[in-house]
C-alpha cells in the first residue's frame, strides 16, 4: 500500500514545505487552473504566470508554497496538502452562511469543530442532507423531450414528418413531455455524489456514503451545461439546502490535475467574496434603518478604470472589507486603496474592516480623510456568535462617533 504524506498550511501565509519535484508541478499546474477558471490553455504567456498557488525553490528539496485566499485539500502526487483557513473553522463556516454560500441551519448530527477540515465539514452536511432527501423520495419532474418516434405522441412536427415519409422513413420528429427523475435539480445532486464518490482526497467513509447514496439516484443522467442554472421552485423547496450545498461540493471539486497514470483531485473554495457580503450584511444590519449599506461602484471619468469599494455607509463614510489578520501596523496598499476610495466618492470618513483578536487605534488622518478602524474578533477562544455580537456593537459605536463628529 502507498503511503500518503499529510502536508498542512494556512491561506494566504507562505510555509515551506519538503515537495518532490512531480509534487511542485502538480501543486503550479492547479495553482494555474485555479486563477483561470479550470482552463488556461488560450492565455497569453504573460497571462499564465497568473496563479493562486505560488510554490518555489532554491535547492529544489523545500519548497515556500502559499495558496492564496482559498481553503481546502489539495491533493498530489503521493501526498495530500491540507489548506486551513486563517481564522477559525466555526468562523468561517458562520460566515460562509451569512455571505449566502451555505444554508443558514447546519445538521445537528454534522458537528463542527476546529480540529476538522471545511471539506470534510461541507462533504458530511451535503450527504446528510442528500440522504435525507432520497429517504424522502427524490422528485420526478415532467420534462420536454424531442424524439424522432415510430409512433406518434404529444406535438409533431408535421414538415419534418412529410418530408420522412417521403423519403420512405416511417419515424416522426415529436415534442412530448417526459415525467422523470432525470431533472436538472437532480442531475446536479447526482454530479456532486459522483464527485465525492471517487474522490481520494476525502475521508474514505464519507466516499463510501457517497457512493451508496449514488447507487439510490439510478436512472439520472450526468450533468448537462445547462443544469447549473436550475433553481429550486416552491413545489421544490426541500430541495434548497442541498442544492446549495452541492452547488459549493462541484465548485470545490472541480479543481484537478492528472499526474502520471494516477489521477489526483484537489477540493479548494475561495473565500474573500462571501466573507465580505457576510460583513456587509451584518453592518447593514448593525445600521438599519437609518443608514443604507451597500456595495460601490464608480466608474473615473474618462476612462475605463473602475473603484469598486466593499461598503457605502449612507452619503457620508465608505468602507473596504479585507479578509486579513491584523498584525498590529496597516499594510500600505491596503491603506492606499482606501484613501482611493475615499477620494472617488469625495468621502472624508473610510472604514477598514478586518480581522483579529487586538483592539485598532483609531482614527488615522490622511489629509483630510479620517480612517477608522473595525475588526472581527477572531481569536480561538472567542465563538463565531460572540464575535458576530462584538463586530455589530462596534460598527454601531463606531457610526455613533462619526456622526456625532
């Protein structure tokens, strides 16, 4: 039996690891994909330097890998590389709620501990959910199909149907309606079980789960381009969480690479973009409703450039959210991009909201722009609903002495 090397790191933070070269590669070529959406094979050579995944060497033993802003397995050639989130998992995963990417209600058979990977947190609440559905009874939609038929049923199409008879070909074009389980909503359920069925990086009893709740959606078909723009309706609505779910399951597996004759899966979801709705809907919430929280964007005048800021607070503060820890001094570009905003939208008060246990100073004068600090506590000993408390106290403290300014 092969034995796998269990490798771990945190996003965003470079940490050296001992990678054989076949490893490297493997890790660059995904990195590759990630950046370019699963393809990268019609970008300019500039354009493929881009990646998620830096991974270099001097000595061609220890490599200094990062993964940026995505959380995860990787898997590789003879090793699995673990990617933990940089604040806690309970964090991440309220927040992943919140930022619309997870169902608000989790299982209370899948517990959630720190100690766990978020992939095998996401593959146990998506086959809990699925079993359940498929105890329930997965639903048979009517669905319209076009067949060329002996016989005729539903709508013909009678030129094409004269022209075959013509020819001396009794079969006639038909449009009739089908009453199945082999449905968009289905299909992508059936893609996300198949996906974690055969995939090595997950645990070996979550593939088994996988497979056997597989084995109960016969008759549905693989997944269609289409099928990823289907939305549960009302007479569907069971089947939301687990639509959502599975949607997350495809995203995070979609990432792979073949490696020699073995292939090799990854299972990586990015996480700045929910991370900021999740925070922009609590300070929305913190500041209803006397003040509108929203998203920006404004294009400069006379050219194509756009400044795209995370939050407008009323007419009279803006805010950019980075899903950073705070290390106790600002980090230039972030501070300059926020200046940026600032001027754009001709604001003298900006908000930079992060992460971290320490408490900010505030406020920085940048000429006349007031920079203020909020934060999320994200220390350990702190929960996900407790820092969710602190975060909405601060933003209404904070806004409080803005405007009484």
């Amino acid at each position: 039996m092969t034995t796998q090397l269990d490798l771990e790191i945190t996003e965003s933070a470079a940490t050296m690891l001992p990678l054989t070269r076949e490893q490297a590669v493997a890790l660059r070529a995904i990195g590759r994909r990630l950046a370019w959406g699963g393809n990268d094979q019609n970008s300019s050579a500039d354009e493929s330097d881009r990646t998620l995944i830096e991974c270099a060497t001097t000595d061609g033993v220890n490599w200094r890998v990062r993964v940026a802003n995505a959380v995860g397995v990787v898997g590789l050639p003879g090793a699995r590389l673990n990617v933990r989130p940089k604040i806690p998992l309970d964090h991440l995963i309220f927040l992943l709620r919140l930022g619309g990417s997870l169902p608000k209600t989790a299982p209370a058979t899948v517990p959630i501990s720190n100690s766990q990977s978020l992939q095998d947190v996401l593959a146990s609440w998506y086959l809990h959910t699925l079993e359940s559905l498929i105890r329930g009874g997965l639903r048979s939609f009517y669905v319209l199909e076009r067949s060329e038929l002996t016989t005729l049923r539903g709508r013909m199409d009678a030129p094409r149907s004269a022209i075959a008879v013509a020819i001396g070909q009794l079969r006639f074009p038909c449009e009739f309606e089908e009453f199945t389980v082999d449905t968009p909503l289905n299909r992508i359920l059936a893609a996300a079980a198949r996906l974690l069925g055969r995939n090595r990086v997950m645990r070996a009893d979550l593939r088994r789960r996988a497979r056997v709740a597989t084995y109960h959606m016969e008759g549905i078909g693989p997944l269609q381009p289409a099928d990823l723009r289907a939305e549960p309706d009302r007479t569907s609505a069971r089947y939301i969480d687990a639509i959502a779910l599975a949607r997350l399951v495809l995203a995070g597996l979609g990432t792979g690479v073949d490696s020699g004759p073995t292939p090799v899966s990854s299972f990586l979801l990015p996480t700045p973009l929910p991370v900021e709705n999740a925070l922009r809907a609590l300070a929305a919430e913190s500041l209803a409703p006397s003040i509108a929280v929203t998203k920006g964007r404004r294009r400069l005048t006379g050219t194509s450039l756009t400044v795209n800021p995370d939050l407008l607070l009323g007419d009279s503060a803006i805010g950019d959210v980075k899903y950073k820890v705070w290390e106790g001094s600002w980090v230039r570009a972030d501070l300059y991009q926020l200046i940026a905003f600032a001027v754009a939208y001709q604001r003298q008060v900006a908000l930079h909201v992060g992460f971290g246990g320490q408490l900010p100073t505030n406020p920085l004068r940048v000429g006349d722009i007031d920079v203020w600090r909020v934060r999320w506590d994200s220390r350990i000993e702190v929960s996900a609903e407790e820092a969710s408390k602190a975060f909405k106290d601060e933003i209404r403290q904070w806004w409080h002495t803005v405007s009484s300014v």
